[in-house]
C-alpha cells in the first residue's frame, strides 16, 4: 500500500516535492468532502489509484513542463488536476461532460491556487469542435472509452505533432489491435506502449499515439455517434 511520503521518492524529477505534496493530500481531502460524487476508491487505496496512477500516466507521456495539455473525462481531476499541480508551467484544461463535476473542478482549481487550470462542462465531441479543437500538446485520457471510440474524443483536441496518451488496463492491446481504423481517419500513429512500474500499477500501461495531421473536419461526429457507431473494422 503507497503512502503519501512514498510520491516524492517514486518521481524524484518532480522538482518541489514540498509544494506539490500538500496540495494533492488536499485535494484529496476536498473530494473526500464534496457531495459530487466522482470515485468510488476510498481510504489507503486513493494514493496508488488515482495520485501515483496520475503521476505515473504524466511521467511516461513524456513529463512535458510546459504546453497545452487537456483531459478528457477528468471526473475528480484524474490526471489532468494532478498534473497541473506538480507542473505549474503547463496550461491545463479538464474536460468533463457531467456539469457538477466540471463545476467541482473549478472550485478544487481555485482552492489549491491553481491558475494553470481551467475546466470545461462540455462532453469530449463539443469540445473537439470549439476552441480547444487542434490545441493540445498532450492529450490524456483514463478510464474513459474503449481505444477506437477514445481516439475519436482525443485526436480533434490535439495539435498537429501532438500526442495522445490512453492509459489502459490489460485489455490495452485488444483495444490496440481494433484501433487501426480510428488511426488512419484521425491522422494519427501509435509510437508506443509503456507499462507502469509495477510499485505504482503493474498491470496499467500508457498507450501513446502522434498526432500526423489536421483532423479532418467531419470528426468528431455528433456527440453520441463515436459510441454508437466507433471507427473500427467492420
């Protein structure tokens, strides 16, 4: 079981360990707090589960200090939240569909004096159509959707040479496998997978894909349709 005092010494390149740590132990505690609920991880199993799985997630997409980094299905701000907090540099956007956990976020945000940190009460499809469309330096996503109908919500919010990083469970290759369709309509390629440590999520892995080209513009279709209808072979 991690604690909290075991974050500093499994990322030791995250510089100011003695900012970040309070404010993720308060964070913690304000999701512990609030009555929106957004995870269903509770007591000692929060820190490996959502603060190392972040941490880790950040670390293996490359650690970027600066840019433009968005979160697809943030939920109570994982990674994204995370992120921004051990990464002052970088301008973050949560992307949330569900209004009172968007809402959440911006107050967690204002609370932690987090000014890199804005978040957006708008599901993945509306989102990929507005201002953020072509934005992302990074674009993250856990636990949200399987691989093909992922890549639909992401790929329209990354920057041309940007990178998407879909942290994955053990079915991670399937989805991979079933993905090709989804890669070649959104213009991307996959670069690589890489497996967590097994002292913070043995069995999760960031899958990691470049973003080649402009998004062509019928993607992402009408919010609903990547669900219903996902870019795979039929």
């Amino acid at each position: 079981m991690l604690a909290w005092e075991s974050l500093p010494e499994l990322f030791p390149d995250l510089a100011e360990s003695e900012r970040w740590l309070p404010l993720l132990r308060r964070h913690a505690q304000l999701l512990a707090e609030s009555p929106v609920q957004t995870t269903t991880v509770k007591g000692e199993m929060v820190v490996a589960r959502h603060y190392a799985e972040s941490l880790e997630a950040y670390r293996l997409s490359g650690s970027p200090e600066a840019g433009v980094v968005v979160d697809v299905g943030s939920g109570g701000g994982f990674p994204g939240l995370v992120i921004a907090t051990v990464a002052p540099g970088l301008e973050v956007h949560l992307v949330e569909a569900r209004r009172k956990r968007a809402d959440l976020l911006g107050e967690m945000a204002e609370a932690l004096g987090l000014g890199n940190v804005r978040a957006h009460g708008e599901r993945a499809e509306e989102a990929g159509r507005g201002a953020l469309r072509e934005r992302g330096n990074l674009v993250i996503a856990r636990a949200v959707a399987p691989l093909p109908v992922l890549l639909e919500y992401t790929a329209p919010l990354a920057a041309t040479g940007g990178m998407i990083a879909a942290v994955k469970g053990s079915r991670g290759e399937a989805e991979l496998a079933e993905a090709g369709t989804a890669l070649e309509a959104l213009n991307c390629e996959h670069t690589g997978t890489k497996q967590m440590r097994s002292e913070v999520a043995g069995q999760m892995r960031v899958l990691l894909f470049r973003k080649r080209g402009a998004t062509p513009s019928r993607y992402p279709r009408r919010p609903g349709m990547p669900e219903k209808r996902p870019l795979a072979a039929s």
